[in-house]
C-alpha cells in the first residue's frame, strides 16, 4: 500500500519551486477531460506499471547505487590527487576521471533531481541538484531554463531554449537561415564541445544579468541566488584550477589544459545526448504551442528515442535516451524508464501513433546530422 500511495504522488503538488507541480505536469501530458483516448489509455497503463507492481516511481535500489557510483568516483579522484601527489600524467589522468564523474552527474543524478524524481522528501532533491553547481553550472537557472524554456514548449521556435543557436547555428526551420549556416553540420560538433564551458563562463551570467527571454526578464530572482551564483563558481574554479597550482604545484599550463580537456569531453557528451532526442531530421517542429489539442501528441511529434534496449547507454545516458517517457513522465526516476519505454511502443502502435526512434545512438547521430545539413541548406 505504501508504494501505491507513493505511486500516486503524481498527483499531488510538489514542492513550491520553479518546477511545475506534478499535478500539472499529469494534465499537460494529456489526463484532460474530453481527450482522445490514445493520452487517457496511455496514461492509466502508465500509471498501472507503478500501482499493480507496488513500485515506488522515484529512486529504486539501481538509483542510489548510480548516485553513490558517481560521488563516489569524484570524490575518490581528487582525494588520489593529494594523496599521491602523482606525476604529470597520472595528474591528467585523475583529472580527467574526475571530469567524466562530473559529466554522469549531470546526466544520472543532477537531471533527476532537477525534476524532483529522486525522492519525495523535497530537501533530498534540492540537496542532490547541486551536482550542477559542482559541476560549474548553475543549478537554479538551469532549473528555469529546462523546465520554462524546455519542457513546457518543446521545438516551438523562440521559446525552447534548447533551439537557442546563437545564431551560428539553426535547428528550427521557423528561424533566418544564415549563409554561414550551411557548413552547419561539419562545425557543430566543435561547438557543442563549448557548451559546457560556455554555461560555467557565459551562459548563466548571461541569464541572470541579461536575459533575452521574456520569462527570464519577468522573473525576480531571490538574493540569495545571486549569492549562490558567485559563490558556486569560485568555489569551482577554486578546486578545479586555482588548488592544483597552488597546493600541488602543477604547472597552470598542465591544470588548464586539463580543464579544457574535461570540458571539451562534457561539452560533446551531454550536447549529442540532448540534441538526438529532438533536433533530428524525423521530429516536428510546432509554429507555437497550441499546435496539438493535447500535450501527449506534441510531445509524440518533437522527440525522438535511441538504443532502447541498450542497457549500456541507459546507464551512462541517465535514461534520457527513453526520451518520450520522460516527458510524459518527468517526475519519474530515470531507472524506471525501460519498461515505461516498452507499455509507450505498445500503445502507440495500437492506436496508430507515429513514435519515432532509432536503434543506436550513432544513428541518432547521424539523424542529427542531417537535419542540420538540411537546415543549413533550406531557406
């Protein structure tokens, strides 16, 4: 009885933050009076999974192992380098360790957390999130910007920051094609490399101080994130560059091209695990929001799966390669997702309903890829 209850938890509002309550999150993917029967059908066989087996839909058993892994890992890395004051290149090789832990908690435990999946005691998840503040990356803005400017308007141009290309690049058909553009897709690998760099030196400065989104001017940040802000990246940029030179003695050229190593790896990894999942040549694009009647068709239509039944890519990817399952079900811990996966195909195929994948990451990739030729090309 007690997993029932807390199965049922979806229906109850969350914590009073930025995410939207799961009540709603319920509602906008199609629990709606008079909806078509594919999103009510859908979603009670979802909702089924958790209460016939008395399966709690936060973190299992498999979850806590992840995020103790992840912790684990980091922690052991650096507590190995002033241990051992190792050489040079065991130096590197320790640092970078530490950068590839950083990158599978931002993908396994800071994404979870962020959508309040891992636990249902609220301090939990705020406490686990700032794995991104670890990680250089603010965990308060990205909370907006994924949730606001993501989840809420996914592929509609100009709202979905995820289709933010800074006019280098362009991933909606709805924006100016720009003649730089149609090398796109021969350049862009290099420029998601820069993406995590650009969110620890740019991006969240940016936001906070010069926002170009309309929710983003509207919205008046508490102090203390501003505090947090500033607070976060010194103290990243103290463990990560200023305590190497200072403490171990290492050369600043040897740490900061260590850095760039690490972000280079974390930049590209997160970026094709995100940018395969909607921005390929298969996925819609809306000309806004209220396109579709129900949020279950626009979520069908804007995302795409990969290696499904790769228990490997699971694992590494934080389950955001069951991309269509996690946004129908975003409260719901990421360890979950496989069998959630199988009972979407199933209906979908039932009722008719196009559900896009592709059978590795590698052809996601390359679907990527593209549609990024495409976009650059097509005016």
């Amino acid at each position: 009885m007690t997993a029932q209850l807390e199965a049922v938890v979806i229906l109850k509002p969350d914590i009073d933050d930025l995410v939207p309550s799961e009540a709603l999150a319920r509602s906008s993917a199609g629990d709606q009076p008079g909806s078509a029967s594919f999103p009510k059908v859908l979603r009670r066989r979802l909702d089924k999974f958790f209460v016939d087996g008395n399966i709690s839909p936060k973190a299992n058993r498999a979850m806590w192992v992840k995020i103790a892994t992840g912790i684990a890992v980091l922690a052991g890395s650096w507590i190995a380098v002033y241990a051992f004051h190792p050489a040079s290149w065991m130096f590197v090789a320790l640092y970078l360790l530490g950068g590839l832990a950083q990158t599978f908690l931002l993908l396994n435990i800071a994404h979870d957390s962020n959508h309040n999946a891992i636990s249902s005691v609220p301090s939990v998840n705020k406490t686990l999130n700032y794995a991104f503040d670890l990680c250089g990356i603010n965990s308060y803005m990205w909370r907006i910007l994924h949730h606001r400017g993501h989840h809420s308007c996914i592929n509609v141009h100009g709202e979905d920051d995820a289709l933010t290309g800074r006019g280098i690049l362009r991933f909606t058909p709805h924006e100016a094609r720009k003649p730089l553009q149609r090398f796109q897709h021969i350049y862009a690998f290099f420029l998601y490399a820069l993406f995590s760099l650009d969110y620890v030196f740019v991006r969240d400065f940016e936001c906070f101080f010069f926002p170009s989104h309309d929710y983003l001017r509207r919205t008046r940040h508490p102090a203390r994130e501003y505090v947090i802000l500033i607070a976060g990246k010194v103290f990243y940029l103290t463990y990560m560059l200023i305590l190497p030179v200072m403490v171990l003695g290492k050369s600043p050229w040897l740490v900061a091209g260590a850095f760039l190593l690490v972000h280079l790896i974390t930049g590209l990894s997160v970026s094709l695990v995100f940018q395969t999942t909607h921005t390929v040549d298969t996925t819609y694009f809306p000309a806004d929001r209220s396109e579709f009647d129900n949020g279950v068709y626009h979520i069908f239509a804007t995302t795409a799966d990969y290696a499904t039944s790769n228990p490997v890519v699971d694992w590494l990817t934080g389950g955001l390669n069951h991309h269509v399952v996690h946004h129908l079900c975003p409260f719901v811990c990421h360890t979950h997702y496989a069998p959630l996966t199988r009972i979407v195909k199933e209906t979908a195929e039932e009722f008719g309903v196009p559900y896009r994948q592709h059978p590795t990451m590698t052809r996601a990739i390359w679907h990527h890829l593209i549609l990024l030729k495409q976009l650059g090309n097509e005016s």
